[in-house]
C-alpha cells in the first residue's frame, strides 16, 4: 500500500467522534481510537484462544469469542 493513500477520513472520523461525545477531540484521536480498537481486538483473540484451549477445540469459535467478549469490553471501558 502507498504511504499517500489514505486508509480512512479523518476528518470524518473526527467529526462522527466529536458528535458523539460532544467534547472537543485532539488533533490526534483517531489515531488513539484505531490503537485502542486493535487492542482490544489482540486481547479478545488471546483470550479466546485460551477459552478454546481451556474447552478441548482445536480452534477459536465464535462460541468461544462470545463467551470472553463481556470481559474483554470491561477491561477496555473507559
């Protein structure tokens, strides 16, 4: 992928975040917003891992992913 071309607006992504916090947003959030959703992503998959392991399965299922997403989102509430 070219280093112009562009992955997403983020001026719309500013726009849409600032609306729905109805605060002012640093120069640089949508940045943080995208780190902090592919952490979130990175520990749901761990720990889902670990439930499928944990169960017998030889892979991750969405069973598996349902049951470890409520306590991946609470660690991420912020």
């Amino acid at each position: 992928m070219a280093a112009s071309q562009k992955l997403y607006p983020r001026a719309t992504v500013k726009k849409i975040v600032k609306a729905h916090s109805k605060r002012n947003v640093s120069k640089n959030v949508d940045v943080l917003i995208f780190l902090d959703y592919a952490l979130f992503l990175q520990t749901l998959m761990k720990e889902a891992t670990i439930n499928a392991k944990q169960v017998g399965e030889r892979g991750i299922s969405g069973k598996s992913v349902k049951k470890v997403t409520e306590m991946s989102l609470a660690k991420f509430k912020g």
